[in-house]
C-alpha cells in the first residue's frame, strides 16, 4: 500500500486576511456607525434627507472607514519574513538535549 501524500492545508493568503479583516472591520463600522447615527437623529434631527439617509450615511461612512483601516491592520499583522517565523518555530520546539534536572534517575552505583 502506498504512503498517502501528506496535504497539510495551509494557511489564509494574504488577501484572504485582507478580505477577512475588511469584512469584520465593515460589520463593526456599521454597527457602530448605527449607534451613532441613532444617537446623533435622536439629538438634532434629520435634516433635510430624512431618517433613512441619514441614518444610511452615518453607518456607511463608519463602515468604510473601519473596514479600510482594519483590513490594513490585518494585511500589516500578518506580514513576516519566513527566516522571522521559521526562527520563531525553531525557539518553540523542545529542546533535544534536556538538562540535568530533567533527566529520568538512573540508578547510580556510587563507589564509597
């Protein structure tokens, strides 16, 4: 029988965190910019456009500018070197040769 191939899947490419970070920035913005358009009605009023479009520009206005900035962040967070990440992993791993400490108690035959 032959050795199955190993097909790990790898992580989320860069413009899927971009994607992935605009989406959650974009849903935050909207909520926030909700609340805040919610607010801002209820304190000086519509105006002429009315309660929808105005309440509409609010959220899509914070929901742009949030989604923009997060995607960025995300697009910036996850951006390494692989010599970087590969020297992380390296750090991480446990060590091959343990220290006295660690080591099982053999019975010692000390000569008296």
């Amino acid at each position: 029988m032959p050795v199955p191939v190993n097909t790990a899947h790898a992580g989320p490419s860069i413009t899927d965190k971009m994607k992935m970070g605009a989406m959650m920035g974009g849903t935050v913005g909207v909520i926030i910019g909700f609340i805040y358009g919610t607010v801002s009605i209820f304190r000086y009023g519509a105006g002429p456009n009315g309660i929808m479009r105005t309440l509409g520009q609010y959220m899509g206005a914070s929901g742009a500018t949030f989604g923009f900035f997060m995607s960025i962040g995300s697009v910036v967070r996850s951006d390494a070197s692989p010599a970087i990440q590969q020297a992380y992993w390296n750090s991480r791993r446990s060590p091959i040769i343990m220290a006295a400490a660690h080591r099982a108690p053999f019975p010692r035959t000390e000569e008296q």
